[in-house]
C-alpha cells in the first residue's frame, strides 16, 4: 500500500510516522522548506513523546520518505490524505479551507490510476463533497473516491492514540474507496480496533460532536467545581463519583483554568457557526464557548485574591505555559490570557515550562523566563500551577518556599496535597476543593 500524506503537521507527522511502521510505504510532502530540511535530518518541528525514533526507524527502513516531490508521490499512491492545516480564520471563526483547496487542485494534476483521496484534518461538514467537486471539475477523467478519516488523536499521547484507538472513522459511500481502507487499516483492525464505516457527513460531524461534547464536560466539570467551593464539597469526590456511572465516565472530568489546544476551541467554534449557517442552532455548544474564555480570565481574578486581593507590585510565579503537559504547543493556552492579565493588574511575572518555552516567549511578552520551578519562585509573592507537568507534582516545597519571598500557592490543576502544603506554613488555594480551595497560612 502506497501513501501520500500531504501536510507534515501535527495530525499529518505522526499518521505517516504511524502507517510507515505498519509497513506501509509514506510519502510526506509538506512546502515547507524549511520544515522540510528539519524532517530529513531526523528532527520533528514538534515535541511529542516517541515520534522522532518512529520516525528515525521507518526512514531507515525505506518507508517514510519526506519530500516536496508532490507530482510522484500522488502519482503512485493509492491513498492521498489531506492533513494541511485547517486554522481558525481570523474574524468570522469559521475554519479556513484555503490550504486544503489549494492541496486538491495541485494534487488533481497529477492523479495516475485509481485513487482514494481522503480528508484527515478536521474539516466542515460538507468539504468532502466540495473536494470531489473541484476535482472532477479540474480532472474529469480521474478515477478517485473521496473520503472522510478523521483523526482523534491528542497531543502528548498522538502515537498511542493512533496505534490503539477507540474506533477508526471512515466516511465514503465508494465500495472501492472502503476496500483501499479496509486494508489500510488493517493492522488495528487486528488489534481489535473498531473499523466504522459511515455517511461522509456523518464522519466530519462525528469529529466536531466529539470534541464539542469533550469541551462540554470540561466546561460542565469547572462549573460544578464553582459551585463545589461555594457549597463545601469536593470536586475530586464528586467528579469521581460520577465518572463510576458508565453513562457519563471518568475521563475528562479534571477541573482546571479552561481548556485551550489546537482543537477544542477552534473546533466547537467552527461547530456553532456551521450549525448557525445550516439553521439549526446550538445554543449549549455556543455556551461553552463563552464560558471557557471567562474561565481563563476568571483564573487572573483568582490569583489576584489569593495574592491578598491585588498582584500590583507583586511577582508571580507561573510554572507551565503550555495548553498541557507534554507538549510545546501554546495555542489558545490559558496563559495567555492570565499572564497578560496579571502584568496588566501590575505583576512582575517570572515562568518556567519544560518545553515551551520557545514558542511561549514572543507570545508572552515581558515575562522572565527560568529554567526551573525552584528558579521561577525566587523571590515570588505567589506561585501558579497552571500547566500540570509531572515534574511540577513532585516540587520540594520547602525549598520553594525558601526561595519566595511570599507564601502562596494557586493550584490552577489540583496537582498539590493541599494538607501538606499548608503543614509549610503555605496558604494553598485549589480548584473547586471544598474547605481545602482557600486555605490560610497554618504553620
Ligand atoms: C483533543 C482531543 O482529545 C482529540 O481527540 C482531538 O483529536 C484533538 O483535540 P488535545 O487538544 O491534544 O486533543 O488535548 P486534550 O488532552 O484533549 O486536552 C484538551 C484541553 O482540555 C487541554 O487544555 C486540557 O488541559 C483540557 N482538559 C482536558 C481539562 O481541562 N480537563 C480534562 O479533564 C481534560
């Protein structure tokens, strides 16, 4: 089986890492020279845990070969996947399809013999269709089937996740078409992996429902954690009560400062506006919008208190900036909304993250950049967990607090015993813990 993936992104790095190892033949063509360059000395653009000795493997192996040979490699595919970027347009929320347009018309040219082209980057419902549209009206004569296989992997865990997923999506009503995937996916189906065939449009909603919904119970999980602090309870005690209800599960219920990625908000907001555009409107989904981007703000709001009511003339100490641990990636990360605010409010701010760093200091502008927690608290009124890192659960926290000149610790990921961070004499505040969220000073 022959492959072209278009696009060495996120989504489209690691399923060619992926399908390479599975003994597939991967041709990775990305226009990026500079991208390019990176690939073929063995570098990924991106930090994720596994991907560069995949990738090293499968190269060595003759597998993956990374090109801008657009021309051969369409030519001898059997399947084209779609993974360009499908960024937020700026403005009108609704996702920018300028880069997956400009891939069919090019790859059109060049189509040699039966071809499956399939959509792996989460695209509007109805963008299959389009596709096959544009390239029947560029190539008449081309033999292709064009599908929808979207990806559901996260950041973090992407090889995991593509090598055992929950079920593998496939949108086509071509019997050919599912004949090339079935075999294409073989390998998981073996592992015991779910194979779903379905309507086009039902995989491209699939997708957007997805991550709408996850976005939904992370929204639903920190509005419980409110009222948990209000009322006493424990968000801990509750999430983990419901999650034992095999109708809701466990997963996705840790409250925290708002979820961010590259695609829980870009994702639910493509959804409103393509639901708004087919007149069936989503007031629910349009909700967690709004709610999420409060609750970033609302976390400034919330170091400002456990600062003693203002951060003016304090330093802050912010450790992790990335959206999640175990990646460099900093789109629509809290901290970017916090930090700024709290400079805002007048705080010195002082960060460490262990890998994004260097995409998170022209973004965040004016912050002091260290290289490690222990580092970051020097001289610091308060200091913030906003991105829950492993190594930020284990912190010595006498030595932390040695080192601050204040002693105060936000918890934005209820990483910390807050029992054993007030025996320090450090006033804790959690998220949604009951008696525990704001505690004073007890040592
Ligand atoms: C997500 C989807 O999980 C994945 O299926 C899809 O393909 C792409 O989008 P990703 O963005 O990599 O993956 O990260 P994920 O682990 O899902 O976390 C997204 C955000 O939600 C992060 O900001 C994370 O901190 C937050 N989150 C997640 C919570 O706040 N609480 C949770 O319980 C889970």
């Amino acid at each position: 089986m022959k492959i072209c993936m278009i696009g060495a992104g996120y989504v489209g790095l690691v399923s060619a890492a992926c399908f390479s190892d599975f003994g597939w033949t991967v041709n990775c063509v990305d226009n990026d020279p500079s991208r390019l360059a990176a690939l073929k000395a063995g570098q990924s653009p991106i930090y994720e845990p596994g991907l560069e000795a995949l990738m090293e493997r499968n190269v060595k192996a003759g597998r993956l070969v990374f090109t801008d040979d657009l021309k051969t490699s369409v030519a001898n595919a059997d399947v084209v996947f779609l993974a360009v970027g499908t960024p937020m347009r700026r403005g009108d929320g609704y996702a920018d399809l300028s880069y997956v347009f400009s891939a069919v018309e090019e790859t059109a040219q060049y189509l040699d013999g039966f071809t499956v082209i399939t959509t792996k980057s989460t695209v509007p419902v109805g963008t299959s269709r389009e596709i096959e549209r544009r390239l029947k009206a560029k190539r008449p004569d081309a033999d292709v089937a064009v599908c929808s296989n979207p990806e559901f992997l996260r950041e973090g865990s992407a090889i995991q996740d593509f090598t055992h997923p929950d079920r593998v999506l496939v949108g086509t009503d071509d019997p050919r078409a599912r004949d090339v995937m079935e075999r294409l996916y073989k390998p998981l189906a073996l592992r015991g992996s779910p194979v779903m065939f379905v309507e086009r449009e039902s995989a491209e909603l699939a997708k957007y429902a997805a991550n709408a919904f996850l976005a939904l119970k992370i929204s639903f999980i920190n509005e419980i954690a409110d009222v948990c602090e209000a009322v006493g309870a424990d968000v801990q005690e509750v999430a983990s009560a419901i999650g034992r209800d095999r109708r809701i599960g466990d997963k996705f219920l840790h409250p925290g400062p708002g979820y961010g990625g590259s695609c829980f908000p870009k994702d639910v907001s493509a959804l409103v506006r393509t639901a708004r555009e087919a007149r069936a409107p989503v007031s629910i989904i349009e909700q967690v919008e709004r709610v999420n981007h409060e609750r970033k703000l609302a976390m400034a709001v919330r170091i400002e208190a456990a600062a003693g009511g203002s951060v003016r003339g304090k330093t802050v100490a912010i450790l992790g900036v990335t959206f999640k641990p175990n990646t460099d990636d900093m789109r629509d990360a809290p901290s970017l909304l916090i930090v700024p605010m709290l400079q805002e409010r007048g705080a010195t701010v002082r960060a460490c993250d262990p890998q994004g760093r260097k995409q998170a200091e022209p973004m965040l502008p004016g912050v002091t950049w260290c290289e490690s927690a222990d580092e970051a608290a020097t001289g610091a009124d308060v200091l913030v967990i906003v991105t829950e890192w492993n190594e930020y659960r284990a912190l010595n926290l006498e030595a932390i607090k040695s080192r601050m000149s204040g002693s105060t610790i936000v918890d934005l990921r209820n990483v910390l015993d807050p029992a054993a961070v007030r025996e320090l004499g450090i006033a804790y505040t959690g998220i949604g813990r009951g008696r525990h969220t704001a505690s004073q000073k007890s040592g």
